[in-house]
C-alpha cells in the first residue's frame, strides 16, 4: 500500500470539484467554532471572575454599557452599506462603474421594470457577459420621462426619481421587506428591485411621438379628474439604449436632452387668453370692446398690437376692415389680440399677477415624490412689471412679452377647466392616490370657459380639427419668438361635455396653432377615443 | 512597596490546573485560526498554485505561539486574567490569518512574518518583567516616559520621511507607536502623583486647579505640536481622549470630560482650517460621492468589496481585497466585510468588546490607583484606535488613518499592542485576592474533562464539572474550594 503524504492529499482536495462545497464546510465550522468560543467565554466567566471590585461597579458596567452601545452604532451603520446598500443609489451606481469585483451583487442587480398602465414594459434590466444594463423598448419615445439608468452618466427621469424603489431598497409593505430581508440572507446573486406601474399610456406615446416625426416640441396629455398623466413626450430625443458620452457634449443644437414637457419655458401665446378670459369673467366683463384694424397700444411710442387678420390681409395686398365689436365669447373664439390687450389693461396690474398666480405661476410641481427621491418640475413664470408698464401688460395679456409657460404647465390650465375649475396634482405612478393641487377658478367659470373653448373649435380658430365623432374644445395660440418662426400650441380637452382627457401640444416653430399643433391634438384625442380611454 | 505575594505556594501542577479554562479557550482559537487557514488554501494571493506545507506554516506557528504563552504562563504560576489571554490570542490569530491571506506575511515591509513571533517575545517579557505588582516601579519617574516621548518624536522629524501624508522613519517604521505606551505610562503617573491636588476644584464655577495641571497642559501643547506637524491627527485624538479619560477616572471628576469634549470641539475645528488633508478627509465622509474617483476612492472601494461581501461574506480567501488600496493595514476590516461578510465583522468587534470590558474590569480591580490608572489608559487607547479606524472604514467617521489593533499589518503597531497586553496582563495578577495567601478564589480547579482525559489527582475535593461550574461551596467570589492537598 502507497503511503500518500497528508500534503498530497490535501492538494487533491483542493484541485477537486468538492473544494468549494468543503470551504463553505470550512467557513460555516469557523464561524460555528468563534461562535462556541464566545459561548465557552461566557460559560467560564464565574471560573475567571477577579475579585470583588475596590472601586464603584456601576461606573464600570456603564462604561462597558457605552463601548457596546457606540460599537452597535458602528455596526448599524456598518450594515446600511453593507447589507442595505440598495438603499443607496449613489453607491450602486459607484459599485457598477468602478468596482472590479466580478461577483458584487450590484453588477447583477435586476432593477424592477417601469410598465405603463397596462402592463407595457418601458424599461427592464438584462443581462449580458455578466453585468446587468437596462433596456428601453420604446427607445427614444419615452427618453425623457423614463428617462435612463446608466453607472456612467447616472439617471435621469423616473429612473432616478425612483432609483432607489426600483433598485428594491423602499419597500412599501411587510412582504417588500420579507423579500428584501430574505435576498439579503440568502446573499442573491440577482438580487430584484421592485417593479413600478406608471400611469403613462404606451401606444398613445408612441402615437405622439410619431406625428410629431422630426418636428421639435413636446405633447402632454393627463387625465383631468385623477391628474394621471398619459402623454409626456419631448421632441427630438435621443436613444437611452445608446448612452454615450457625444450626447453630453452639447453639440447638438437641437438640445435633445432637454424634456421640453417639463422644462421648456415658452411664451404661451393666446393659449394664455384662457387665464385672461377667466380674470375677467371673475371681474364680471361683460359687453364689448371695440377692435379696429389698425390695432391698440397704450402709447404711441410702442408698435400697436395687431390681430394677425392684419398681416394676412397685408400680405395678401389687401386690407381688412376689422373685427369691430366684440364680444369675449367671439373675441375669444377668434382670437382676437386687440381685444384682449384691451381687456388685460382694463384691470391692475395686482389684478393681474393675482389671477395668473391662482393658475399656479412662479411655483414647483411635484411628479414623484418619495422619502428616496423627488422629481419636481417648474411652472410658467412671470415677470414682475413696474406698475406704470401698461405695454407690458398688455403683451402678457395676449401671452406674449413677460409670461412663460411649460407644456406641462399648460395642459394642467386645460385640465383644471375641464375639471370644474380644480386642478390635480399630476402623477407619474399608478400607485399614487389622486389629489388636488389647488382650485385655479370658479365652478361657473371653468363651465363659461368649455363653452367658450368648444367654440374655438367648432367656429373659431380651431374649426379645421372639429371632428364629428367626438367634441373637442380648445385653443390655439401662435406665439412670437425672438429666435424665428412662431411656436405653435394648442390646449384643450375632450369630450367637451364630460372631459377626460386634457391636453397641451407645443410644435417649436410650427406657425399657426391651427396648422401644425391643432391637428396632433385631433388624432390623439381620437386614439385615446378608440382605445376607449375616453369613458 | 512591595505587595507581599506567595507565589511559591503555588506548585506546577495547581499552576497548571489553575489555567484550564484559558487552556480551553486558546484550543478553540487554535480550531478556529485553523479552519480560516485551511479556507485560503489554494487562494494564495500569487496566483493559481497547489497548497505548499509552507502554507500551513503560519497556522502552526500561531498553534505554537499559544502554548508557549500558555506554558510560560504557567510556569511563571501567573494568576491573572485568563479571559483577556483568550480574546488577545482570537484577535491576533485571526490578525496573522488576514495577513497571510493578503500575502503579507511572506512580503516585507516593516518586520515582515517577524512581527508576530517578535511580538509574541514583547508580549510575555513584558509580562514576566512587570508581573507580581514589578509594573509599579513604572510610577517613579513619569517625567522620563515623558522626555522619552518627546525625544522619539523630534528624532522622527528630523530623520522621517513623507509618506501617504505622514512621516515614517527609515523602513515605514512609525516609533510613534511607541508613544501609546510611553505616555499612557506617563499620565498614569502623574495623575496618580498629584491625585488629591487634581480632584480639588475650587469657584464659584467649577475649574479645574491650575497648579498642578499647567506642567501637564505645556507638555501636551508641545507633544500636540510635534504629532501635527508629522500629520499625525489620530494618534493626537488617541493621547488627547486618553488624557481626559485619566483625569477623570484618577480624580472622579466628569468635569474633566466636560471641558475636554469643549476643548476637543475648539482644537478639532483649529486642526480642520489649519491641514487640508484634515478637511479633505472630512469632506469624503460627509459627501463620498462628490469626489468617488478621488478623495472617497479607497473608502469607497473598502465600502464596494463589503456591500459584495454581504452577510456571509464570500468565504476566505474568495475575495478581491487587492482592490482596495492599503487593505492590508488601514483597511483589514474591509477584507474581514468582504471575505467573512457583516457576520464575520460582528464576531470581530463582539471579541474586542469582550477584550476592552476586560480591560477595565482588570483596571477597576486594581489595588493601586496607578494600577487602575494604566489599565484605563491601555484600555482607553485601544479602544479609541479600534474605533476611530471601524469607524472610518466604515464611513461612521471621517477616516483618521490608524490600523487596527492586534490585526492590521504594521509592524510597530503590532509591538505595541502585544506589550500593552503584556502590561495590562501584569496589572490584572494585582488585585486584592492575590495578596491573600493560599488557595485563590478564581481558581476553581480544572474539571474532569471525560473519560478520556487522565484522573485527577487522587485525594481531591469533589471538583465542579463543566456542565456546572459553580459547585456548591464553590462560589467564585466566595470561600475558595476546599483544595485538599
């Protein structure tokens, strides 16, 4: 018989497929030995005792009180990044971009997937060679409000609002913090965020973000008695599939980067005459105003607004007579600048500032909001006006000059009108309950106003989108820009009678709200109609 | 003043029996440190290759080192503690695993793998030299443990060199080490001297006496002087806390540690405004995200390999501890996260704690306020090492750049802490019981272990058994067990 050195065998047990069971038997006695070690150190303590003390137990045991309390701090604060790390989105995102360590748990870390409100994956976690990356369908359709997650360039959009929910770490319940309780003690090496239901709707997105094609802009449609939000979309995006770092060069002058929904300040043009014609009727206007051709100022150093049938007319090498008396119901309809640069002078300015602050100007809103992350977005603005500048006063009457509004903004204006004059806080998150932001006017109000608005459509400005299959109401705005070309808009909800989906379209550049904004409204209010989104 | 002690009343063999429990507990350090070697078996850190009896050594040499303090111990008929031995020898067993486990015994560096055998030599001279009350003549002339001090000090500056934002002398030896011996040796000293004249306070508002504490303040400004000119905030904050632990334990006035936690708060603001490396360090705890790639790097890294370690860690010798810089000394208990996971780190500091309530269980049994004095002040220094290095790296804390006592690598810091143990060791054979003659309260003798083990010697007393340890008449702070002999 061969005598074997114990040496050898022992290289055979380690060069054999045994060894990594036999190691964690290793690791399990160790612990198990330090384990009785302490137990043996507990059970000898009466054999080891010293002698009474000669000086004051109680100050002892307090002291060893105090060490065993600070180190417990310690190790509390130890397993926050050790065990919870989850918790730390930051961290995560240094453990995917700079740790080497083949087998961290966070390479492999399977963020929950963002759905829409049916269940349509917008953004999941796949893995490849052993590192987790996240997968966007829909591409560049919802590169904005989903945003991306990515160790290099960090988050944006939901994914960062929500990082650490989707990472797994804000459990809600009793069962989130079994799951994440038994990852932990289990040591997965998948460890699973937890999914997020948004209350967008995918296809109508798609939808959006196909007709509006290369144009730059933005779409944004929510439901106005729950302030879900359906649409929230940016033109141009870029890919979140493909991050890379010439995207954050700035190069680009198209700005893909920015959510022009959220962020984009834009004169509101005459969609903001739904804010002045709300000031009024509040103030009890009624009767008319008389628009001649050749336009109103307040002084004659200023150019005199005029109403855009003018220029037309001039263009055409004819003249135009004018509106003459108008009324606020017609004026409105067809939007008439000179009656309602008219109409905002009539009143002062804290009149003014009063109303458009009721409408939730100068403030933040908040779409995602959680102990771990909030996302918050501006509202329009104003500029403070001397009380003596009744020009200027003038011009942010008809939405011009001093008055900028966001997409988002906007469409929430629409969506208080259609929700008897109260607007919702939007959400973002299916689980969010509904709650209302603030009453922007009147019951009686926001009812002359749908009417008015429906008008808009059916005889108004708006009347090339009047379709027969469903009532629309809204209104068009054509805003002047410095930079060139007028911005296009058009606010508004659907059905007229029984609203349940506002919305606001902004086409950057795009001319008249009725040619270019107009029409992307229509087709969307009429999928989300055929969807059945509009019970 | 000489305790009179009656240590050849006591034969080899009442030595022996007397030591059991510690017997037991350095077995199961033996077991245990064994286990860990055998995990890092074909782990070796310098690539793939087939397990060499050479790395077995190191488990062989920690099974040696422990009988030979536990003989030493013996035949020396020490009746100290025996509780603290076992935690000690835990921690530093499992300080060589680590080591070896980042390859660091074998490098050099400092002392290399003579670190811990010469450490073991430091550890037991010193006990031997100071055992049977010998530590007191210690006391005699505080102001040499105090020039000593200042001496070592200026030496450093004028030969170290720069490096990682401190100053090291030739070899990265750091003699400053030395200072948490020399000057804990110092203030216990003279706190114990000018006792009565510190605990007299007078005013209307509580002050401290100025007489016999301006020598010690103009000492600790010049000492406080020379440590941050060699950048060496941490082991300021050590002596610093140290000193106001002493006042207060020599003098039973908290006010001390009023006006040091005052003075603390002025100085750490002085220190912060005064070295950007201080504020640097400062501003990685509060944000490490604002610089990860920079001033948060290695915290982070160490922070990285322990989230990846989780709770059970990834076994021994599994993980990648070479990505975090210095792993090997400032950063050990990030490896310990990574390897042996948030279970593993909790077992570590339940077996310091033990360590540090012994401590100042063997200090709070002293007969002499010097012995208490030194205990507290050992004590006191080791615990504050162990927690500001947990608690930087684990971002608890700014980071301070200390090791870990008894586990990091670091040669002098090793030294240092096997002769505080020896010191610490000595004071703990001094308690009231000792001086008595005859049998020894603690010594309930050792138990029969089983079937196996050898009969107990013929003629004795009926002996407690392990299930009970506590026989009755046996009480462990009672009479002593009738030892018919």
């Amino acid at each position: 018989m061969p005598s074997t050195h114990p040496l050898e065998v022992l290289n055979a047990l380690v060069g054999s497929d045994a060894w990594p069971i036999l190691r964690l038997g290793l690791q399990v006695g160790f612990f198990l030995v330090v384990v009785l070690l302490l137990k043996r150190m507990l059970d000898l303590r009466p054999l080891t005792r010293l002698p009474q003390p000669s000086r004051p137990d109680r100050v002892y045991r307090g002291l060893v009180v105090f060490l065993a309390v600070l180190f417990a701090a310690l190790l509390l604060h130890q397993a926050s990044w050790q065990l919870t790390g989850v918790l730390r989105p930051e961290f995560v995102n240094f453990m995917q971009l700079h740790d080497r360590r083949q087998f961290n748990p966070a390479h492999r870390l399977q963020r929950g997937r963002i759905l829409d409100h049916r269940g349509t994956v917008l953004a999941e976690s796949q893995e490849a060679l052993g590192r987790a990356y996240r997968h966007y369908p829909y591409g560049r359709a919802f590169a904005h409000v989903v945003g991306y997650q990515d160790p290099k360039f960090g988050t944006t959009g939901v994914e960062d609002a929500a990082s650490v929910h989707l990472n797994g770490g804000a459990p809600a319940s009793l069962r989130g913090w079994g799951e994440l309780g038994r990852q932990i003690l289990i040591q997965d090496p998948r460890p699973r965020g937890q999914d997020l239901v948004l209350t967008l709707d995918a296809e109508l997105q798609q939808a959006a973000f196909e007709l509006m094609g290369e144009r730059r802009g933005a779409v944004v449609l929510l439901h106005p008695q729950t302030g879900a939000l359906r649409v929230l979309l940016s033109t141009p995006a870029f890919d979140p599939n493909r991050i890379g770092p010439e995207l954050f060069r700035g190069a680009d002058p198209s700005t893909p980067l920015l959510n022009r929904a959220t962020q984009g300040l834009y004169p509101p043009g005459s969609t903001f005459k739904v804010v002045l014609a709300a000031q009024a009727l509040d103030a009890g206007f009624s009767g008319t105003l008389h628009c001649p051709a050749e336009g109103f100022t307040t002084s004659s150093r200023y150019k005199k607004i005029r109403d855009h049938e003018y220029y037309t007319a001039r263009e055409g090498g004819g003249t135009w007579k004018g509106f003459g008396d108008l009324d606020l119901g017609t004026a409105f309809a067809k939007s008439s600048n000179v009656f309602f640069a008219q109409l905002g002078v009539r009143y002062p300015h804290d009149a003014f500032y009063r109303n458009a602050e009721r409408f939730y100007f100068n403030r933040r809103l908040t779409l995602y909001e959680s102990p771990y992350g909030r996302w918050s977005v501006p509202t329009g603005s104003l500029t403070a006006l001397e009380d003596s500048d009744q020009y200027g006063l003038a011009q942010m009457s008809i939405g011009q000059g001093g008055v900028l509004a966001t997409p988002l903004h906007l469409a929430l204006i629409a969506a208080a009108v259609a929700n008897q004059g109260v607007a919702m806080q939007p959400r973002l998150v299916e689980a969010d309950p509904p709650t209302s932001l603030a009453r922007f006017m009147p019951a009686a109000t926001a009812a002359r106003l749908t009417e008015m608005m429906r008008r808009v459509v059916t005889e108004g400005t708006g009347r090339t989108i009047n379709a027969k299959q469903l009532a629309i109401a809204g209104k068009t705005g054509t805003a002047e820009n410095a930079q060139g070309e007028a911005h296009s808009w058009f606010i508004g909800f659907a059905p007229a009678d029984k609203p349940t989906l506002a919305m606001a379209v902004l086409v950057e550049g795009g001319g008249w709200g009725s040619r270019a904004a107009a029409p992307i409204a229509r087709e969307l209010a009429l999928r989300a109609q055929a969807r059945g989104m509009l019970q | 003043m000489s305790p009179p002690h009656a240590p050849h009343a006591l034969n080899l063999r009442d030595a022996w029996d007397r030591r059991w429990p510690e017997r037991q507990l350095l077995a199961l350090c033996t077991l245990a440190i064994t286990l860990g070697f055998l995990m890092t078996l074909g782990e070796s850190p310098t690539g793939e290759q087939a397990p060499s009896a050479g790395e077995l050594l190191p488990a062989l040499l920690y099974a040696l080192s422990l009988a030979a303090i536990h003989l030493t111990l013996v035949a020396c008929r020490f009746r100290g503690d025996q509780m603290l031995v076992g935690a000690a020898a835990f921690l530093f067993g499992f300080g060589l695993l680590a080591q070896h486990r980042l390859g660091a015994t074998d490098a050099g560096g400092g002392l290399g793998g003579y670190a811990f055998p010469l450490g073991i030599a430091v550890l037991l001279i010193t006990l031997v030299g100071f055992m049977r009350g010998r530590y007191q003549r210690l006391a005699a002339v505080p102001w040499l443990w105090a020039g000593l001090s200042l001496g070592l000090l200026a030496v450093l500056l004028i030969l170290g060199q720069r490096f990682r934002g401190g100053v090291y002398a030739p070899g990265l030896i750091t003699p400053t080490e030395l200072l948490k011996l020399t000057l804990v040796v110092f203030l216990a000293g003279y706190i114990h001297r000018h006792q009565q004249a510190l605990g007299t306070w007078t005013g209307p508002v509580p002050l401290p006496p100025l007489g016999p504490l301006w020598p010690l303040a103009a000492f600790w400004l010049v000492l406080g002087g020379l440590l941050l000119l060699q950048r060496d905030i941490g082991m300021f904050l050590i002596l610093s806390l140290t000193l106001v632990v002493l006042l207060a334990a020599g003098t039973g006035r908290i006010g001390y540690l009023v006006y040091g936690v005052v003075a603390a708060g002025g100085l750490g603001y002085l220190v912060l405004y005064l070295f950007a490396h201080g504020q640097r360090r400062l501003q990685a705890w509060q944000d490490p995200f604002a610089d990860p790639t920079g001033a948060s790097w290695q915290i982070l890294q160490g922070l990285s390999g322990m989230y990846s370690g989780g709770l059970w860690g990834q076994g021994f010798g599994q993980g990648n501890p070479e990505y975090t810089p210095i792993a090997e000394s400032d950063f050990i208990y990030a490896v310990i996260g990574e390897e042996l996971g948030f279970l593993g780190c909790t077992l570590v500091v339940i077996l310091f704690l033990i360590l540090f309530a012994r401590g100042l269980s063997i200090a709070w049994r002293s007969r002499s306020s010097f012995g208490f004095l030194l205990g507290v002040g050992l004590t006191s220094v080791i615990a504050t090492q162990t927690f500001l290095n947990l608690g930087g790296v684990t971002a608890f804390i700014p980071l301070t750049g200390l090791t870990l006592p008894l586990i990091s690598h670091g040669g002098s810091s090793l030294l240092t802490a096997f002769a505080m143990l020896g010191l610490i060791l000595a004071i703990s054979e001094d308690h009231p019981a000792a001086a008595q003659p005859g049998p020894t309260p603690p010594a309930a003798p050792r138990p029969r272990k089983g079937p196996a083990r050898s009969a107990p010697p013929k003629g004795s007393a009926p002996r407690p058994t392990r299930r009970r340890p506590r026989p009755a008449g046996a009480g462990p702070t009672g009479g002593p067990p009738p030892a018919a002999r």
